[in-house]
C-alpha cells in the first residue's frame, strides 16, 4: 500500500471516527421526544382558549350592537367553540401547573378539582348547547343574546376562581 493510499486511509477512518463522536453527542444532547406532557397540555389548553375568546368576543361585540351580526359567521364560531370545548378533556393533568410561567390556571384548579372538573363539564355542554342556539337564532335577537350571556357567565365563572389574574 502506497503512502498516499496510507494517508487517505487514515483520513477517511478518522473522519468517520469524528463524524461518529459528533452524531452520538449531539444524540445524547438532543431533547428526547419534545416537551413533556405536562408543558404540552399547557400549550394545548393556552391555545384552545385563546381561539375560544377570540370566537366569543364577537358575539359579545353583535350583543351589544358593536359589530353586525352574520350568520355563516355566528355558525363557524358557535362550531369553533363547541369543538374547542370539547378538546379540553385531559389538559389540566395533575402536574401541568407546577412552576410554568406559560400557566394561567391557579393552584385552585388542583385543589378543588371536584369543583373544577364540575364547571369544566358544565362549560363543555353549555358550548354544545350554545352551537344549537345560535343555529336556531337568526339575528341579534333576545334568544341569540340569551345564549351569549349564560356563556359567557362559564367563562367568567372558571376565570374568577380558576385564572391567573
């Protein structure tokens, strides 16, 4: 064997050798699977209320006459919300609260969670209960201002006990 072809050897295997180093300690340092369950039932929770504010605010705005009232509009929110509520199920597992800034619920969620888990059924069906209303209702009517209210009196009932301030 040449010395070039010596050389080249020596350069190849220990290319692969460092390659190798690289690849097992970048594994070892790499996050293993992405945030744990518990940051990710913060995320998903933080998200699916955001859009569900973002939805309700509108009706609020129709209800007192802010914004005009439309229905193919009124039907994708009243979906958006029904659907939104029914994802919550699992979100608010018993460690997704300990010290994530990114958490807006309070210690109350975990220690009164009878009451709790009460209030976040009660939501869940009242936004089931919300998407027919609005269905039925065709205009700012008293009906369509009726179901804004009692939702949002869910809202408000979980944000005065159960959200960060």
């Amino acid at each position: 064997m040449s010395l070039s072809s010596q050389w080249a050897r020596v350069v190849v295997l220990g290319s692969l050798a460092v390659s190798g180093f690289v690849a097992s300690s970048l594994a070892q340092n790499a996050p293993a699977g992405g945030p744990s369950p518990a940051k990710q039932a913060v995320e998903n929770r933080r998200a699916a209320f955001t859009l569900i504010g973002n939805s309700f605010r509108w009706f609020g705005a129709v209800a007192k006459g802010a914004a005009p009232y439309d229905e193919a509009e009124a039907a994708k929110r009243a979906a958006r919300i029904g659907f939104l509520a029914g994802q919550l199920d699992g979100e608010f597992p018993q460690d997704s609260n300990l010290g994530d800034p990114a958490s807006k619920a309070t210690a109350d969620v975990w220690s009164n969670r009878a009451e709790f888990d009460k209030k976040l059924e009660k939501f869940k069906v009242d936004a089931r209960a919300f998407q027919e209303a609005i269905a039925k209702e065709k205009g700012a009517t008293d009906g369509f201002k009726a179901a804004v209210a009692s939702l949002g009196q869910d809202c408000k009932g979980c944000h005065d006990t159960y959200k960060v301030k």
